[in-house]
C-alpha cells in the first residue's frame, strides 16, 4: 500500500472553500434523512466539563452509512475567548475511512459548525414552518447566526426580517452586512419581544450565561414555528408543553446530554418521551408527517449532532480535494505492520 | 492575538522522536496517580460497530489537571488491515490547551497506544507484582508487545522470558529482535501453557477474534502478577473471582464500555463491584495498599484509557517541540471573532 496521507484544512482554508449555501443544505437534509432512516452510528455527545459554564469541551462522534464516513468532533465553548479575539466555539472536525479506520482530513470546525447549525435550522424550518412564511424573528447576531438567516431566507424569502441581540455593536454590524448580502432591509429591534412577537419563523440562538426568559409563551403565535437551541434556556419553560408539536434532533442524545436548552426540564422529570412528537431525521425521510395545519404551533430543539458535522466535513473535504485546497499530510509514510 | 498553530507528527515524526522507556513511564505513572487521585475529567470510551468485531472505531476523551491537557484520541479495530500491510489499530491522538479550547496538537497515535499500554503494563506490574520476580511469561508477539517486555525487563531484569504467539512468524521474529534489543535470551514457546505455567509475571496481550481459553486458572501460581487486556475473553474466566486482589483501570469505564477482556462477564451480571479490589490509580496515588503478601495472586485488567494517551502525547509534544520534529499548521492565521 502506498503512504497515507491526511487532508488538513485550518480556518482560512475553509473560508478559501466559500461554499455554497444550497449545497450545505442538501449536505445536512442528506444527513437528517439518513438520521431518520437509522442509516447512521451515534452515541450521545460527551461533554469535559473544566469549568462549566466557563469553559467546556463537547465531543461529538458518528458514522454516516450513506456516504461511508466516520467522524469526531471536539469543540469548545470557551466564554473568555474574546479578550482573544477568538470565538467561544473553536472546534476540529477528523474524519475517517471504513476500510482501515484510517484518518484522511483534518478540518477546522469553528465554521463548519456555525454552517450545519445554520443548515439545520433551515431545513428544520422548511418542514416545520406553516406554508408561505412572511416574518422571521431571529435572537442572535454573531456565530450561527450568520448562517441562519441567509439559509432561512433563501428558502423563504421573507417580507421582513428582525434582529436582536445583547449588544447594540453587534445586531447593527450584523444587520448591516446581512441587509447587503441579501439586499433587502434587516429590522434591528432593542427588545426580544419587539423581534419575535407574532413572527412566522421564530430562532433563538441566543448564547446566555444563566437563564432568561428572552421568548415569552403568549408571544408565539399560532402556526408559528419556533426553534431554540443555546446551551442554556432562554424561552418561558412552558413552551415545550403548550406547543401542538414539539420535535427534537435526537431524542436519545437530549436525554443523555446534561447541557442544553431543555436540559433541565428533562433532569426534573418534567420532560418525558410522551412529550416528543418525533425527530427531524423521522419527518424528513418521510417516515412521519411534519406539520398537519397552519395553526399548529411548533418547537424544534436542535441540539447539534455529529451526523451533520460529518456531512458537512466531507462536502469540505470534497470541495477542497477538487480545487486543491489544503495541506497534504504524511500519516504513514511507509505502511508497516508490526 | 498572534495566528493559532497546529504541531502535527505522522508516524515517522514520531518514530523520529526515539522516546526514552522511563520517560515514557514516567508520564504513564504520573498520569495514572492524577487519576487515583481524581485530578482528570473522564467519560467513558465510546465505541462506532461499524461491523463488529471486523470493524471498530473506539473514542477516548479526558482532561488532565496536573498537565493541564485535554485529549482525545480516535483508534480503530480493524482486521483486516494486515492486508495493506497496516496494523490494525491505526490511531489519532489531537490535544487541546485549557484556555481557549484550541487544538494544539495532531499526533499519530499508533505507536503511542502500544507504548502507554506497555508502560501501564510495566507500571501496573511494578505495583502489584511480588518481590523479585524472575520469569515474565508473555502471549503476543505484535503491537503492544514491543513495549510491555523491554518495560518489563527494566524494571526487573528477568531471569528468564518467555514469549508465545498464534503465528510462529511474529513470534520468532519478536524473540530474535527483542533478544539483540534487551542483550538476554528470549524463550519462544509453542503452547500459551509453556510460557505462562508458574511464571511470576503473566502478560495476556492476545487479540483474539472469538473467546478461547489461553490461560488456565491453575497455571496461575500462588504469587504470581497476572495481566490480561485483549478485547476478547481470553483467560479462564474463573480468574476474576479466584485470584486474591482484582485491579482495573477505571471502574465506570469498564461498566459502561461494552466491549473488553471481561465486559461479558460484567453484562452476565456475574462482575460486579464487589469483586473489584480497587483501581491501580489510588494504588499509584498511595490511596490504596498494593500488594499485601508474597502468595496473593493479583489480576490487573487495563482496558486503557484517555488519560495515558494524553500523557504520552503531551510527552511527544513536548520532545517534538525541543527538537524542532513535525509541521506546524496554520489553524486560525488571523483570529476574528465573529
């Protein structure tokens, strides 16, 4: 056998890639159905915790039997890293071959991350959203947040778009740059409810520290769809329950998992399996109906799986494998057994 | 902030590294005493069946507080790779600092598993072997073997060793370059019963592919050290309740992994707490006594864990850094938060 080498992409690499917006979609819709059918290998996430919520590891690792791909995915959530200049969430994504269990790319995740996590609300969005959505709600302006509403829109098209985030600095250089992407006005609003309230499309991609209600129950309206997935709950803790339909990523996960939105109502006990509807993977393969009325009211905690870091990994790879993008890097020189 | 990079060392860097055996032990000891005395973070290992036991991926992820060092390592189970001329447990270990949660270093993990096992081996008998032992009686002859005997041998200078495996090839091959490394005689025996019958020291580093019986109860002597952590049952399986002390590596690990010398026995329900003595960490730690007569008979079962592959690949790091071994990768040339 000749020598083996690994693909390695840092941060500019992956920026250099500029991948296309639809093809990350079809990437992660690929991957939830895949999901859905059980075609895929995926213990819950594992979680180091240094210093919650400070500083902590999560590590997320799966098999996707479609594209025949393995894959490991540690990502921090480091709060300080600012006064670095960094994002809280710098990650690595390695991925493997079956045939050896041999690495072939090693791809910074911090990008990638923000991009299936964008992908994810959007397809989420697409089957859960009531028909011919006009007003998105978005929490949120910096990381995923950047991903998130150009997928959305591009899916939607919507008549109007509100921002809000904690910082003024921040909602305004995101709606900025966002109005010139898309080319049509983003609302900036002080308050969340100014934001949300009454909106077609709800996502809250808020990063708080400790919880805060920033989505009240009474402002979601009916036939809203509404996600939320930061790490610490920041809707009214009613919602999950007053909703016509509540859908999750991986059902096994959000019960293992110790961190994330509606973490804390499944340790109380207060949200049980009779409480989930189904997973996205499920209603995307077809395998359950997704949305039954314009009234319905429906919730979709995505708390981010390995199955679209994969995905999303190997378009990457793929991607710079054809332009020839990236680091080639001995792993095995000269193959030898011993 | 200045540009992030990534060391990265394939397997000829760190075969270039040359490690010193006590080095390697050393860091293996400290590593094991951080987690008797619970100065690590540690999750079980995780496994991907793709197609067990044929093909395996096993995860293992930790934090160690006295290197302050995060890891994760990523090592398949493949059979068939002696096809490509490839061992089957090709490895990635990638190592993450505290303070931002960056990687800083991508390292193979190949050679590195064998030799944190050997040194764990070496390190585990150190403590739990009787007062001057004289035969080491070893089974395997490929992988792991390579570092458990010259470990072994320096920390006692056996008088007599004996090494046995299932191809007379690897076994021949083993004894003669072991016996030009370490200047003494290597016995090569046909049967596993001629090399571990009343030796002090009994090594069981087989890797079989279904359950056989390669060592028997009874050829266990009164004082003797006996070690046993292939994937498969290998030992009869009587031992774990005969000897006199029974000591793993970490209990919650060995519970909830399900595969490993003795995870059938553990899922019968037939090994239970109870029966373990205590782990070799707080024996490192002085937590816990070690051995407490001449005539116990004492089991030690590693399944290996995250912590000594951090260990070893913080020490290869740092040994690389010094002499300048290895590429350096652009991770994030120009930080920017986003």
């Amino acid at each position: 056998m000749a020598g083996i080498e690994i693909l390695f992409l840092g941060k500019e690499d992956v920026d250099a890639l500029d991948l296309d917006l639809q093809d990350i979609m079809d990437a992660i819709e690929l991957g939830l159905k895949a999901h859905g059918e059980k075609e895929v290998i995926m213990p819950s996430k594992d979680h180091l915790p240094l210093d919650y919520p400070e500083k902590l590891f999560n590590i997320l690792k799966g098999y996707v039997a479609p594209i025949d791909v393995a894959g490991v995915k540690v990502i921090g959530d480091f709060h300080g890293n600012y006064k670095h200049n960094l994002p809280s969430d710098l990650a690595l994504i390695t991925l493997y071959n079956s045939e050896t269990g041999a690495p072939f790319a090693i791809i910074d995740g911090t990008l990638i991350t923000w991009m299936r996590t964008g992908a994810v609300t959007a397809v989420g969005a697409k089957h859960l959203a009531s028909d011919n959505p006009k007003v998105l709600g978005h929490i949120g302006a910096r990381g995923t947040a950047w991903y998130n509403v150009p997928m959305l829109d591009k899916i939607f098209d919507f008549e109007e778009i509100r921002v809000t985030s904690r910082r003024p600095e921040s909602r305004e250089r995101f709606a900025k740059a966002m109005s010139q992407q898309l080319g049509k006005k983003i609302t900036v609003t002080e308050t969340t409810e100014a934001a949300v309230r009454d909106a077609d499309i709800i996502i809250d991609a808020s990063r708080l520290v400790e919880h805060q209600v920033l989505v009240e129950d009474k402002w979601v309206k009916p036939g809203a769809h509404i996600q939320a997935y930061g790490a610490i709950l920041s809707v009214e803790p009613t919602i999950p329950f007053s909703v016509d339909k509540f859908v999750v990523d991986d059902w096994n996960q959000c019960q293992k998992s110790q961190y994330g939105q509606f973490a804390g109502l499944i340790q109380a006990g207060d949200l049980r399996t009779e409480h989930i509807y189904g997973e996205i993977g499920e209603i995307v393969a077809g395998l359950k109906p997704g949305r039954s009325s314009q009234e319905e009211r429906i919730l979709f905690w995505h708390k981010g799986f390995a199955i679209s870091d994969i995905m999303l990994g190997h378009l990457a790879y793929q991607k710079a494998v054809e332009r020839g993008i990236g680091t080639r890097l001995p792993y095995y020189q000269q193959p030898q057994d011993m």
